[in-house]
C-alpha cells in the first residue's frame, strides 16, 4: 500500500505534539493493565501485540499520525477493558462476549471462528466450525498466538478503532485544511457509544470496515489510486455485502469532481480514476455475475423493488414495530422514511431496569448514544444552515451520508451497518461547531433537545 502521508498536511497540533497529554495515557494504560491482568493475564499478550502492530502500519505508511494512533489505541483499549470487566462481572459464562439478551451481536461468532479453543459455556452459533468468515480469516491470520479467550483478540478492534480516528482526522483536514475540525472529528469517533459498541470493543466487522472506508477516502483524496483498490479489495473480502452498499457513497463525496474536472488537475485525476474504477468495477462485475446474483439471493435483497424481505421476518421477532411498519408502505414512502429512520437510529429507550438482566451495550446504545449525539445533531444542523467557507463541503459529506442511510435503510435493514458511515457525519458536525454562528447553534440546539424529548416521551 502507498503511504497516505502529506507533509503539509501533518504539521503539529495539540495531537502531533510532543506535550501529548502524557499523564492521562499513562493512566489509561496502566488502567487497561491492571484491568486485563485481573481478568485474563494472557490477554496482555494480545494488548501489547496488536499496539505494535498498529504502530508498525503506521511506521511504514503515514508515520506522523503515530501519536493519533497511540491515543486512539490506548483511549479505545480502556474502554474495551472496562467493557469486558462489566460483562464477565454480570456473565461469567459469556467471557466478556456480548449477553444473550437484545444486544447480542456476532462476536462470539466470530470469536469462534478464530479461536484454537471455545470455552465450553459460551453462546455461539450452532455448528460454527462449518462456516468460514473473511473477517474471522483476517483476524486469525494477523494474530499468530494461541487463542483461548476473547481477551486474547479483542485488541485488534483498538487497532482498527485506531485507524478510523486517524483517518477520520485526515479526511477532515483534507477537507478543510482546518486542523480545529479534524480534531474534533477525530474525538468524536474516539468517544463514540456507536462506533465502541459496533467494532470498537466488541469482536464484530463494522468498526473496521468504517476504518478503510475512511483510509480509502483519504487515498482517493490523495491520489494514492493504488492503496485505494487495496482498500475497496480488502473491504469486498471483509465483508461484501457492504463493500458493494459504500461504492455510491465514494462517488457522492466526489461528485463536486465532476464539476470542476476541467479545472482543478487533482480533481481531472481523480475524475479520470473513478471513471477506470467504474469500467473495472462494471466488467469485474459482468464477469462474476453469478456469484454476485447468489450473494444477493442469500442476503434477500431485491435491487429492483428496492427491498429487503428475508429480514421481515428478524424485524418482526426483534420487535422493531415502526421499522417493520415502514417496510410496508408504498415504497416512495418507504424509501424516504427508511432513510430517516436509519439517520436517526438509534433511538432512546429507558433501559437503566431492563427485564432480562443489566446489558452493557443496550444501555451504551439506547440511552448513552441519543445522549452524545444531542450535541452532534445540534452543531451539524447548524454547519448545514449557517454561511461560512466549509458550508459546500459540509453538504457534500452530509450528502454522501445520506446516500449510505439510504442504502442502509431500503437495502441492508440492519442499523448496525450505518456504523461504516457515522464519521461522515461527525466531520460534518466538527465543522458546525468550529464554524456555525451562535444563532444556527442555538437553532441546532433546540430542534435537537426537541427530538430527544420525543423520544424519552415515546419511551415512558
């Protein structure tokens, strides 16, 4: 891959500098330590693994944004220990995987498929061994230790929650030019309940798929054409289905080339690029016609209806009622409320006494998120409708955003995959917050705080 590096867009900041906030890094590891090394020992080895790993990426390919990723990795570790402390606290039979209640994800699926031995009370799919992953593959092929416990892999989602924070920032500052914004972007995701709960501490694909979508923006960006095919390649492998879903969201965040295609000459290249890209892509595509036809027959999807209808059936047994309502309007309406529900998603809902038992991620998920993002709705509001100099990019990014909610929405029907484009939204939300006006903020603020009573009045 070519290094995305640039050197005149990586001068030092508050997070390049040398005053790296080093007392509170060193809390966060020495926490992390003492966390892992009461639960499972080994899992130290998995920790320190996978921060040379990440470091030795970076080293190589973009070696600036090194302390981005040490602080990334290091928050992100954290927070993982903690999660898994919680969770073996409330279900030791679980090793820290997700419960079996509502908030139960794939990762101790996944976990499975790379593990040398499963620990024989924890949930997992029935006759996991006859089935193969690519995520799992790739997990398994960079850890080249024993695992026996999911402490001893969950730190490759540091890793890869550390690439999305770098990237993030980068794609911003390309945006911008304005390292304020990319700070505040990088944070965001950093800090994310959605980004945490979908990839970040749990042993699920969306998080990592969100961090090449970020480097691949970055590369086509930059014109590293190369890195970009080995990115959008190994993100087909990873997972295809949302490989095929984020190609229209590549094009949206570059329609602005078409435009200025005959005048700007970074833009005529990329322009020139995403038109081979597009033949490729068509002609690869002619080419293994039936693998893709089988792959959509197997995920349900209906390209011409627009649908998803092999989901129904989750939704209706998930207990999503509105969801599963919308699914059976007219599909003009369908398709726009689709939409929305997948920006808005997810929603609050009162869970702090559930009926089943205390679950970690429904709480991070249904009450802390509609809690963090009461900011982030307000600033991107009003980054949208305030007049500054980022205003058209905002629109764009925003744009490009909602072309993936919509993808999502009428072709995925699984929340959890908007986790791929969430930091899309929160470059647009950077730049309202650095460039809105108090009067659109205060706008912002109010349609937000609005939406969350809503909510919590839906809830109670």
């Amino acid at each position: 891959m070519e290094p995305v590096n640039s050197p005149s867009l990586s001068e030092p900041n508050g997070l390049h500098s040398s005053k790296l906030t080093k007392p509170w890094l060193i809390l966060c590891f020495s926490l992390t330590f003492a966390i892992v090394a009461y639960l499972h020992a080994p899992g130290l080895v998995g920790y320190g693994y996978f921060l040379l790993l990440g470091t030795v990426f970076f080293a190589l390919f973009d070696r600036k944004e090194l302390p981005l990723f040490f602080t990334a990795y290091l928050v992100n570790g954290l927070l993982t220990a903690l999660y898994f402390a919680v969770q073996i606290y409330n279900y030791p039979e679980t090793s820290g995987t997700t419960s079996p209640f509502g908030a139960q994800t794939d990762d101790s699926y996944f976990f499975s498929l790379v593990a040398d031995e499963v620990p024989s009370d924890m949930e997992t799919r029935p006759f996991y061994y006859l089935y193969e992953e690519g995520f799992s593959n790739l997990v398994r092929f960079l850890t080249p230790f024993r695992i026996v416990h999911p402490l001893d892999v969950i730190f490759i989602t540091s890793s890869f929650a550390g690439l999305l924070c770098v990237y993030t920032h980068q794609f911003a500052l390309l945006m911008t030019g304005d390292s304020r914004v990319a700070k505040t972007a990088y944070f965001l995701c950093m800090l994310c309940p959605l980004l945490l709960m979908n990839g970040g501490a749990v042993l699920v694909r969306d998080t990592s798929v969100a961090g090449l979508v970020m480097l691949s923006l970055c590369c086509l960006h930059r014109g590293r054409f190369l890195a970009f095919l080995a990115c959008t390649v190994l993100h087909l492998y990873v997972r295809p289905g949302t490989g095929l879903l984020i190609l229209p969201v590549y094009a949206a965040i570059h329609f602005s080339d078409v435009l200025q295609g005959f005048r700007a000459p970074d833009a005529r290249k990329r322009l020139a690029f995403m038109l081979f890209f597009l033949a490729l892509f068509a002609y690869v595509s002619y080419a293994f016609i039936e693998d893709i036809q089988d792959l959509l027959e197997s995920k349900t999807v209906d390209l011409k209806e627009m649908s998803r209808p092999g989901m129904l059936s989750e939704l209706t047994l998930s207990g999503r009622g509105a969801y599963l309502w919308i699914q059976e309007l007219p599909w003009p309406t369908r398709i726009l409320l689709s939409t929305v529900y997948m920006f808005l998603n997810p929603f609050f809902t009162w869970t702090l006494v559930p009926t089943r038992g205390f679950d970690v991620r429904i709480v991070m998920m249904s009450m802390i998120y509609p809690l963090y993002i009461l900011w982030v709705h307000a600033v991107a509001v009003a980054g949208l409708i305030s007049r500054h100099p980022h205003r058209q990019k905002a629109f764009i990014i925003f744009g490009a955003f909602l072309v993936g909610c919509f993808l999502v929405g009428v072709y995925s029907l699984q929340s959890r995959h908007k986790t791929i484009i969430q930091p899309l939204y929160y470059v647009v939300a950077a730049i309202g917050w650095h460039w809105a006006d108090p009067l659109a903020k205060s706008f912002g603020g109010i349609l937000s705080v609005l939406w969350l009573l809503a909510q919590v009045a839906y809830s109670l």
